[in-house]
C-alpha cells in the first residue's frame, strides 16, 4: 500500500500507466491505484509513465525514458523524458 500512495502523491489523477501483462491482471492493484490516485493501467499502449515490479531484471530503462526515485518497493516508476 505504501507503493500506492507514493506512485499517487508523485502523478497527476486520471494518469494512464502503461504497465506489464502481469500487472494488468493484478486486480488489487488495479483497485488500489484507481481508489486511492485516480489512476489507471494500459498493457498495449505507450504512455508517459511506466509501471513494473522491482523483480523485473531490466535494467535499462526504455529509451526515452528515466527513472523515477520514489523509493518504492515493490514496484518502479519511469517517466517519459521530455526533450
């Protein structure tokens, strides 16, 4: 939950997350973040933010893309970079 409410303090409501397929069919999740941010997760399409789990093994961010330091712990938070 202490993810949730970071990820919700740090992004505008009604903000569309692109996520991983395991986290589309995370339904708590799902829950939580629309409950509690106003927020919402897209699998098939690209936005200006990305949600994954920690665990995931890339290391690279996705080109256009930064990290953002949250210090959340399950999950990561990237933000499109603007240029």
């Amino acid at each position: 939950m202490e993810d949730i409410y970071r990820i919700s303090a740090s992004i505008p409501k009604g903000t569309i997350l692109a996520a991983t397929k395991d986290l589309c069919y995370d339904w708590s999740l799902i829950a939580y973040l629309y409950r509690i941010g106003y927020l919402s997760l897209d699998c098939t399409n690209d936005h200006d933010y990305i949600l994954s789990e920690i665990h995931n093994h890339d290391t690279l961010a996705p080109q256009g893309y930064e990290y953002l330091d949250l210090e959340l712990i399950k999950y990561r938070l990237l933000k499109r970079v603007q240029f």
